[in-house]
C-alpha cells in the first residue's frame, strides 16, 4: 500500500496509521510470524482487548495479525487464547515477548500522532 495515504482502510482506521503499525510489527503476524508473501493471505490487525470486551481502536491495543490467526482468535480472550497456542505448542513466552515490545511502540505510535494533531 502506497505510504502516506490518508484514506480510511476498513472505515475504523486510516491505511497511514495501519500501515504504520504493520511496519512497526515487521509486517508479520505477532503470534505465529506469517506474512502476505509467506502465507498468501493479508495482514489484519487484532485488538488485545476485544471490541466486544470493551477494547478501543487506539494503536496500544493492536497488534498486526495474519488473517488465519485473527479469524482463528476472533473474540476469545488473550488469556484463553495463549493458552489455546501454548497446547499448540507455540513459544507463548515469545509470543508475550513480542506483544509487550509491540505495545510499547505503539504507545509511541500514539503519542507521535497526538503530537502531530496538537500541532
């Protein structure tokens, strides 16, 4: 996707802050490493904390997912779900690993964007 598109992508989010956090992630999915070229299928991005859990759409609660991961997940809870890996057999410490890494630059993501909208 061309950068710096200000369009909405999904209509929730823009394609610049979704691109954005794609980029962040490495342009993989945090919990099993796919990617497009690699698995065929697009990256989406999956909330931490479920919608319907009350979970908001500020970057800090998502994290860029393939859609197998996403569509197998849908709105478990992150607990339930990293168990759900872990019988698996995923690396869930690698997993948490990379989610925490994930979220802080996300934090940055928000506090870049806030700064740029108070500007």
């Amino acid at each position: 996707m061309p950068g710096g598109a200000t369009q909405m992508a999904s209509g929730w989010i823009s394609r610049t802050t979704r691109e954005t956090i794609y980029r962040s992630d490495a342009e993989a999915c945090i919990y099993c490493g796919a990617t497009e070229e690699n698995s065929g299928m697009p990256l989406t991005l999956d909330h931490i904390q479920c919608r319907v859990a009350g979970g908001g759409h500020a970057p800090s609660n998502l994290l860029t997912c393939c859609y197998h991961c996403n569509s197998s997940r849908q709105e478990t809870p992150m607990p339930r779900w990293l168990r759900r890996l872990e019988k698996a057999g995923a690396d869930v410490v690698a997993i948490k690993s990379r989610i925490a890494l994930a979220v802080r630059r996300h934090r940055a993501l928000e506090t870049r964007i806030a700064a740029a909208l108070a500007a």
